[in-house]
C-alpha cells in the first residue's frame, strides 16, 4: 500500500494503480516498493508561513518560500485538501512561487503528486509554458538559465522539474525540465525530456510521477529519469550526467510553479488557478524494489538512503554482528573479552525469535533496540581497553552494522505505526474525530522527528539514542495494534 496517508480517496485511487504488488513492481510501475513520505495538509489556511510549509511536508524549514502570498489551502474541489495557487499575469511571466526542502540524500528519489487546473486555465502568450509543482534537486540546484560562476557550467548540482509546454492549438503536453551536466538544447538553459502521448486536461485531477537517478559518480554518465501520468510510463531517459563535480546526490525537494521563462510573452492573459494535492517522495533504491516487492509494506525505508545489506532482514543482520563478535574471542585481554561477551549476550536476547512480529520488526514490547545500544556500548568499551589497531577496525565494523540495523529497526517501527493509523482511518483529515487518532499521530510525529536528529549525526553512541527514543515513541501505540485493544476508540 502506498504510504499516501494524508490525503483522501482520490489519492488512493490512483495511487493504487502503481502499489498492486509484485507483478507491478517487476514491470517497473511509479514507486515500486516504496515507503513514501506525504503532504499533511489542514482544511484550511490562508496565511502561509515558512513554518506552515515545514509543518505540512515534515520537513525542516524550508531554504525559503518565496511569493507564499499566493499560496492558499482549501477543499472546495471534490473534499480533498490541497493546495491553491493564483497565477497572475506580470512582467516575468507570473509571480514565482518556489520553495526548496532540505531532504535526506540519496542518489536516487520518488516524487509523485496530484494536479488539477482550474477552468479557464490558459497556457501564456506568444510563449506558453510554466514550472509545475514538486520536483527534485541537489548540490547547487541549478535553475534560471545561468551557468554557474567562473564556469560555463554550474557541475556542481542538478534540478529537475515538471513543466507545461504549450504546442500553440489550445493542447499543452507535460516535460520533465531539466538542468543536468550535460543538457545541450538550449544551454543555459534545461533541456526538455517530453512525456509522450498525454494533452495536460482542465478541470481534471491527473497524478505526475517522477523518479531520477543521479549519475554513480561525476564521471559516469549513468544517470536516469522515469515519468508518469496516472500510473503510465511515459518517460524512460538513460546515460544522463546529472553532475559532474562533487558528489552526485538528491537532497532537496523543489517546489516551483510559474508562467515562464522570464517575460511577458510568457504571462496567462488573466488571474488562473492551479492546485496540487497529495505529493508523495522518497529515496529509491534499485535493491531493493527488485529484491523485494513487499519492502514499504514490511517497513524497510532507511531515510538515509542506505539499506540493510541483509535485504531488509534486520533479525539476520543482528545474527550476523553475533558472529563477527565470536570471531573476535577469545583475545588475550580478559576486560576485552567480558564485554565482548556481554555484548554477546545482549544480541542474543535481541534476536530471540519469541520477540519478534517478522524478520524485520521486533513485537512492540521487544527490548531489541535497548540491547542493541548496550551492546553498542560495551563494545565501544572493548575497543577503550586496550585493542590492537586490528581489533579495533573489526569492532569499529560491528559497531557500523548495529547503528545502522537500530536504525533500520526504528524506522520499520514507525513506518509500521503511521500505516496502521491510515488503516484505521487516522489521517490528518480525520484526527480530530478521535483522542487516540490524535495521540498516535502525535507519536508518530515525535518518532520521525528523533529519527531527523538520528541522521544529522554520524556518533554511534547518538544515533542509537535517537533510534531508541524514535522506537520508544511508537511502543505503546503498536502494542495497541497488536492487541486490538477494544478500549481504544479508532474512528469509524
């Protein structure tokens, strides 16, 4: 199930063209397998601030929202909440509303969203074309024709965006815009990779997907895109440099919807609407949606953009570190080897299959993450105590398999917890209905909020305490889910 859990039916309803399973992800549809992180947005809200942005994305605050005056939030279409944005016609074009979301890198990203233009949407001018809504970026995020300082081009990031063309006959077709490396059409501008077979409808809600894969290094020229509308793959583009300098990765989301190009030529010849609903992202990972369908449903995602080397095994993986730490006994300091045993013994009592839901979560009650940290601790003493060089890199090693299989622990958690909630009808549109609605989202909020902290440090020590803490948050709300308890009031 697509984790599109704050919107209503309507984003099921296409979403779950691209979340049917197995046979759909062998064939490659939008999002396969992933675990998705959506729009929350209220009923209404007029006044749009920074905070209001990073509030409805789950986000940190954003780089900066520009123009945010013409942005407004409603459910006059079909109940479903979204958000409205005013295109008037300027000099430029339109006023250009741009927002750009700091994101967990990973080299490859998932963007998918709902679209409506309002009737009476016009396509410009003498030029007709405009950025449309979310898209993806990374390193200097290119945009705006230029080229970059003291070089013919800015290597160093890329951006890709949707963006309306119109063909001149009243029809517009759909384009992923694009400031890659090598983009040649109209350097120094984007180049235009068109979605084929699809005219862009008024008055209609249509889904637009994107995925890019950046480039494996600055010299490969191995990247891709794909794109969708409503779940069609229309868009395949390969052997595409994305960047080449740094290193190549996604790490923002970008917001940027505008007439132009930059001109009047590019303006509507009046105010014109435009709404977007449901936007979805995530890192992907090739691995993993080949290796298994069933990834987002078992709650595997790793917002870090790396995965469990085990497949999403995290019981495996904590099996595998035991036996790495019997290969280190027995040494010839004994304060080495007591609390190489005692971390022995703490991965045990992490792994005894009894406290496990699956392979990949422990019960909700499970001391597993606890275990972990002590045995993390123990083994970071082991290493304080004396260790060769040599025993210090194969604890160093093990100390890296356990902060990344906590961390794969707690994430599962709360992936875990915030599906269950949309099962149960406790969506954002909904939560005012129950106290435990509220109190779980809630949960889950402060959970993923530990989970940001866990990535933005590299320390073993703090990142098991911010995965502990994540897994604490969702501990009594799973333990709930598991007993069906009849004493929580779940909305009908």
């Amino acid at each position: 199930m697509r984790r599109c859990v704050f919107g209503v039916s309507i984003c099921s309803l296409i979403l779950s063209l691209a979340s049917v399973g197995p046979a759909l992800a062998s064939a490659g549809g939008p999002g396969d397998g992933r675990a998705l992180q959506c729009l929350s947005l209220p009923e209404r809200d007029s006044d749009v601030t920074r905070s209001d942005w990073a509030r409805w994305t789950g986000l940190e605050e954003p780089e900066f929202v520009s123009k945010r005056q013409y942005l407004s939030v409603d459910s006059a279409i079909g109940g479903v909440p979204s958000i409205r944005q005013q295109m008037q016609p300027t000099e430029q074009g339109s006023p250009r509303v741009v927002a750009r979301s700091p994101i967990a890198p990973s080299r490859s990203y998932f963007v998918t969203q709902l679209v409506y233009l309002e009737p009476g949407f016009d396509w410009g001018r003498e030029k007709q074309g405009g950025k449309l809504g979310f898209g993806l970026a990374g390193g200097t995020a290119p945009r705006g024709g230029k080229a970059g300082e003291n070089s013919d081009r800015e290597t160093e990031g890329f951006s890709a965006r949707f963006m309306w063309r119109g063909t001149g006959d009243g029809s517009a077709r759909l384009v992923v815009y694009a400031y890659a490396a090598d983009r040649d059409q109209r350097f120094p501008f984007g180049d235009d990779y068109p979605l084929a077979g699809f005219d862009i409808p008024l008055g209609e809600w249509f889904a637009m997907s994107m995925e890019v894969t950046l480039n494996s290094s600055a010299s490969v020229a191995d990247g891709s895109v794909r794109a969708w509308v409503n779940a069609e793959l229309l868009l395949e583009r390969n052997e595409i440099l994305w960047q080449a300098a740094g290193t190549p990765m996604v790490d923002l989301l970008f917001y940027s919807t505008f007439y132009g190009g930059n001109g009047l030529e590019w303006a509507p010849y009046g105010d014109t609407y435009i709404r977007f609903a449901d936007a979805c992202w995530g890192p992907a990972d090739s691995t993993q949606l080949s290796e298994d369908p069933d990834f987002e449903r078992t709650g595997g995602h790793n917002p870090t953009g790396g995965h469990n080397p085990t497949g999403g095994d995290n019981r495996a993986a904590l099996q595998k570190a035991s036996a790495n730490i019997e290969q280190l006994l027995p040494t010839e300091n004994g304060r080495i080897n007591w609390r190489l045993k005692r971390a022995l013994s703490l991965l045990n009592e992490a792994t005894n299959p009894a406290d496990w839901q699956s392979e990949v979560l422990p019960n909700g009650d499970s001391s597993a993450v606890e275990n972990i940290a002590d045995a993390t601790k123990k083994l970071l003493s082991a290493s304080a105590a004396d260790a060769t060089s040599t025993q210090r890199a194969a604890i160093a090693a093990v100390v890296s398999q356990l902060t990344q299989t906590s961390a794969d622990i707690s994430i599962a958690a709360t992936n875990d917890a915030r599906q269950q909630l949309s099962d149960r009808r406790c969506v954002a549109s909904f939560s005012g209905k129950s106290k435990a609605c509220r109190d779980g989202l809630r949960a889950v909020r402060r959970a993923e909020a530990e989970l940001g902290k866990m990535t933005e440090t590299s320390d073993p020590a703090q990142r098991n305490y911010h995965a502990e803490r994540a897994w604490n948050r969702t501990t009594k709300l799973r333990s709930q889910f598991a007993t069906a308890s009849r004493s929580v009031a779940w909305p009908n």
